[in-house]
C-alpha cells in the first residue's frame, strides 16, 4: 500500500514537514503506539519520556545506521493532551533545533494523524522528509499487527517520489 506522501511548507531558510494518515485504528491505540516507549520502541527506537507537559523526552532511532550520538534526540514535552496533541521539542546533534507534534483527530472507522515538524532549514527537511515516511510507514504496520517493514528499505523506496524543492 502506497502512504500519502509528505509535504514541505518553505518560508525562507526553514521548513515545516506535514504528514497527514488516515489510520484505520482506535485513537486511544494510536496514542498509545506514539507515546508508550515500549510500543514506540517497535516502530522507532529506544524512548524515555515522562508523560506530562514540562517532562524530558529523550529518542534513540533504531535506524539509520550511524553512531548513537547522531541519533540521539532530547527535548521537553510542550503539549500533552491524551489523547489528542503530543509535542515535543526535537534537539539532534545532526541538525538544526526544531518542533515535533503529533495531533489525532477521530474519524469514522479509525484515526487522522497529523504529523508536523517544524524549525529545520529546508536543506535538513529535504533529507528528513523521505526518513520520516519510512518511519511512519513503520508506524502504520506496527499498528497492523504487522513486521514494521525495513527503515533502510522504505527509505530507498520512498526517496525518489520525493521533489527536490528546487
């Protein structure tokens, strides 16, 4: 099955990633799957975080392959609404400091999620976008009951029907 794609929105030197699915799961299971760590830890890699507005977040990406150091993501949580908005700041050594938020809306039949990530210069959103659908494409199969499909492999399949920007 082919995910709708991300978007870019670029205001000058920056840009906002959008990634909007359409999930056929219960908020509550979605939630869950974005905010438990061990449930997260299926789909995205090792996290810690304390539940409430103000707590610390701190990511390890099973993938891509590269030194923990890169991949270690830290932050604060900025908005904890259960079971509707979770966001957090994303501070990564690889790049530029920005915003994560996820936003659920109910729909018949499942879920809308409403991916964001803001505050990275269009030239690290370019290279994140392709990574960020291969993780949430891992998410969706998580949610299936399903072996989340290889990062590196979805990577290298979605990559190329992403634009350049310019």
């Amino acid at each position: 099955m082919t995910e709708p794609l991300g978007t870019l929105d670029i205001d000058g030197e920056h840009a906002t990633m959008t990634f909007v699915r359409h999930l056929p799961y219960p908020i509550e299971a979605v939630w869950a799957a974005i905010t438990d760590p061990d449930r997260r830890a299926a789909w995205f890699g090792e996290t810690s975080l304390e539940p409430r507005q103000g707590g610390r977040i701190e990511m390890v990406a099973t993938d891509p392959p590269a030194p923990v150091e890169q991949k270690r993501m830290t932050g604060r949580i900025l908005v904890w609404d259960p079971p509707k908005v979770f966001e957090h700041e994303w501070h990564q050594r690889i790049v530029n400091d920005g915003v994560v938020r996820y936003e659920l809306a109910e729909e018949p039949g499942g879920t809308v999620l409403t991916f964001t990530h803001r505050g990275l210069t269009v030239r690290n959103a370019k290279g994140f976008i392709p990574g960020t659908h291969a993780f949430l494409d891992r998410l969706g199969a998580y949610l299936e009951g399903a072996c989340p499909p290889g990062w590196e492999a979805r990577y290298a399949e979605v990559a190329p029907l992403y634009p350049t920007w310019g």
